[in-house]
C-alpha cells in the first residue's frame, strides 16, 4: 500500500513541473523525426492536414453553437417583451 502512495505522489509531482511535459514532447520529437521526417514519408504531411482539418471543425462548431444559443436567447427575450413571463 506504501508503494501505491509513493507512486501516485512521484506521478502527481510530475504533472506540476514544466520539465517534465518539456522531456516528455521532446521524446516524442525524436521519435516522429526518426520514425516518419528522416526517412522523407508523406504521413506527416497527411497528419498536418488531419489536424488542421479537426481544429477547423472544432472552431467552427464552437462558433455556431455560440451563433445558435445567441440567436435562441434572442427569440426568448422577444417572446417575453411582447408576451410576458406568463405570471
């Protein structure tokens, strides 16, 4: 059971120091360039297009739901000014 503790203290206190995101990207930063950039493949390209893909629809999601909501609030509010709150 101590050893449990231990572990989950040592993994929470790395999750609050900046160096340890910094080791864990720059590993992943070698391992991409050896693996799919130094040979010269196109799956980098491909991911690159994937993700800018994903964001857009994420953002533009985002921007028509908040255009959705607005435009909702807005009914309402008209429906009560000219109805009232029906008390």
């Amino acid at each position: 059971m101590e050893s449990v503790k231990a572990a989950a203290s040592f993994a929470a206190s790395n999750l609050t120091k900046p160096s340890y995101y910094k080791q864990q990207f720059e590993g992943f930063a070698k391992y991409y360039y050896w693996k799919y950039i130094r040979p010269g493949s196109i799956k980098p390209l491909a991911h690159l297009m994937v993700l800018t893909g994903c964001v857009g629809y994420a953002v533009e999601w985002y921007a028509l739901g908040q255009h959705h909501v607005a435009h909702k609030k807005a009914i309402v509010d008209k429906a009560l000014a000219e109805h009232g709150h029906g008390h």
